[in-house]
C-alpha cells in the first residue's frame, strides 16, 4: 500500500516478523504437539484464563481507562492492567492510547487516521503496523495527561523487558508449576498471543464494516453483536464511536459487554471510581437523528418517491415534536443540578418517555417506505 505521495511505506521488520513467526509457529506447532503429545487441562485453563486476561486488560485498561479516561482506576487495578496488556504484545499503554486518541478524532480519514477502514479489511486489521506508515506515527501530544501517570510511563519505559517476561517467563513458570512445561507454553504462550491479537484486531477491521449504525450513520463504525463476543463488548462500536467517553460500548443491559460488567463491579468493590455514563435522554436523542436521517434519505432515494408524501408530511411533524422535546429538555437539565424539586425531575423522565415513544414511531414509519 503507497502513502500520500505516492511511494511505499518501507516495511517494519520488527512487527512484520513478531505477527509473521507468531502465527506460523501457532498454526504449525500447536497442532503437531497436540497430535503426538496431547494437551493436559491446566494448559487449557491457562489459555483460557490469559486470553481472557489480556483481551480485558486491553478493553477495560488500555482502551476505556487510558485512552478514554471513561473512569478512575485503583493503582492495584492499573497494575494489573499494564503487566497483563504488556503481554498482549499491542505496544506499550501510552503508544496504544495515542494512536487511538487519533483514530477517533480523524475516524476514516485516509491520510490521518492510523488504522482507517477506508483503506480496506487488511490494512485496519493488521497491515497499518507492517508498514511505516506516517499515519502510524504516534502523536504524543494527544497523550499530555498520560505522561503524567507515574505507573503508565514505567510501563513505556520497561515495556520490552515486561512484555518478555509476561509472554516467555510467565507461561514457562505456570508450564513447570503445572507439570506441563511445553502444553502450557504453547497454548497459553504461543496460541493465547495469536489469538489475542486477532481477537483485538477485529475492532479495528470488522467492527468498521459489518453490522448497524443505530447512532450515528456518518462514520464506519458499527454495532455487531457477534463481533462483541470476540472482542469482549468492543463489538457495539457505532455506540462508541459517539459516546467514546462512557464506560459502556454495549450501553443496554442485555447487550454482551464483559469490560462494563467488569468495570461496574470494580466500581462496587471500590477499585474503580467516577464511572462516566451518557445521560440516557442523549441516546435516545442520538437514535432518533439518525432515524430521522435514515428516513429522509430513504425517502429521498425511493423509486416511487411521489407516493409517499403522507409519510414525509407525518415525519416532518414528529421531526418538528422532537425538536421542542430535545429543547425543553436542554433547558430544564441546566437547572436540574441545583434544583432538586420532583416536578422538574418528573417533567424529564416524562420528556425521556416522550422519546422512546417516538422511536417506536419512528420505526413504524420507516417500515412503511419499504
Ligand atoms: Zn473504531
Ligand atoms: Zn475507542
């Protein structure tokens, strides 16, 4: 893939081999052992358990806490946080925070963004870091506020050693301990670090092009819940790309998102603290814009166009009802923190209501320009 002028970005030896052998010896290794020796079930239990580590270690650490700030943690928790994302080979906190920091400033911006969808499934899924690319250079100054951790830099200063230690020591010292030396290391060393990666990787490739835009229809980024499986609740990533700053990506109670759950319980065991959630009244407007852009282009598109003018007329007044509601809301939430009288707080939740019910209509109309 060429850069903005043109030329190819000179390869980036280090991480081209890292991703390359990793995966080769996986693929190879980690079935021959398994075919001529077999695999004890602390082996498993250990994958099983470092996969999860290091996946959550990167969603509720590196992702929501660093480069979000979406809530405070104890330093006990940010400890574990770095030693277990260090082992996820991702690049050190600091690095991973302002890289991402940009792609969610300059999302799908081609020249800007380091890992844009735009530039196709390869590219946002792993190529952006084979490559030197100039997008791919770290902009520090996104990251003022993190260079003041005093835990996340000595993580930026001794990642290489921590990050060796973590995917070679770790696993070689669980292997002796549970009498399985080289089972442990392959699956909770070798396979564990593969399938970590991908794992994480689809946020950046899949999340951006397969599922729905509920909340916002003028970026790539999608909601997919099967996508939120593998990703640990990355996968409602349409939510996060608006509301970066909540602590949820799957903010409804049912959606799959282990890294909220996590954090909320974190929260209640005191080690996590000022959980930042969006208002729920903001969501529901935000689905509602994007109904309405959706039925206007629908609208605008359709072949027999001409024949749904009662339609247009009806979206038009809900348009117009949803406007008043959304102002008289902004107002009374000005005054909502010093004032503590129940009327005030009845009038919101009843305009909150007057929302959801407009989305039910919203949908009702939508299904009629089919
Ligand atoms: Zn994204
Ligand atoms: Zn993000």
């Amino acid at each position: 893939m060429t850069d903005i002028s043109g030329k190819v970005a000179p390869r980036n030896w280090t991480t081209t081999l890292m991703f390359a052998l990793t995966f080769a010896a996986a693929a190879i290794l980690v079935p021959w052992y398994g075919f001529w020796q077999g695999y004890s079930a602390a082996a498993w239990i250990w994958f099983g358990l470092l996969v999860v580590a290091n996946e959550m270690s990167i969603t509720c650490g590196y992702h929501r806490l660093y480069a979000h700030a979406s809530y405070e943690a104890h330093p006990v928790l940010k400890v574990v946080y770095l030693l277990f994302g260090a082992m996820a080979l991702q690049n050190s906190a600091l690095l991973w925070a302002a890289g991402h920091r940009v792609h969610h400033k300059h999302i799908d911006d081609n020249e800007r963004d380091p890992y844009s969808a735009g530039r196709g499934f390869w590219f946002s899924h792993i190529g952006w870091m084979l490559r030197e690319y100039p997008s791919g250079v770290p902009d520090l100054s996104t990251v003022r506020d993190l260079q003041r951790d005093k835990l996340l830099m000595l993580q930026h200063r001794f990642y290489l050693p921590i990050a060796l230690t973590m995917n070679i020591g770790l696993p070689l010292l669980l292997g002796w301990l549970s009498g399985d030396l080289w089972g442990v290391f392959l699956l909770a060393g070798l396979l564990r670090l593969v399938v970590s990666h991908h794992f994480t990787f689809f946020i950046n490739s899949l999340a951006h092009m397969w599922g729905t835009k509920p909340y916002n229809e003028e970026n790539t980024a999608r909601d997919n819940g099967l996508i939120a499986v593998l990703t640990f609740g990355e996968g409602y990533h349409n939510f996060h790309h608006m509301f970066a700053h909540d602590y949820r990506n799957g903010v409804r109670w049912w959606q799959f998102d282990p890294s909220k759950w996590f954090i909320s319980i974190m929260g209640a065991l005191g080690l996590a603290k000022r959980l930042k959630r969006v208002p729920w009244f903001k969501i529901q407007r935000a689905l509602l814009d994007a109904q309405f852009m959706r039925a206007h282009r629908q609208l605008a598109e359709h072949p027999r166009r001409a024949q749904f003018e009662h339609l247009r007329h009806r979206i038009a007044e809900e348009y117009e009802a949803f406007v008043k509601v959304v102002a008289e809301w902004s107002q009374l939430r000005e005054h909502w923190i010093e004032d503590t009288r129940s009327a005030l707080h009845a009038r919101l939740r009843e305009l909150e209501s007057h929302l959801q019910l407009q989305i039910r209509r919203m949908r009702i109309l939508q299904a009629q320009i089919a």
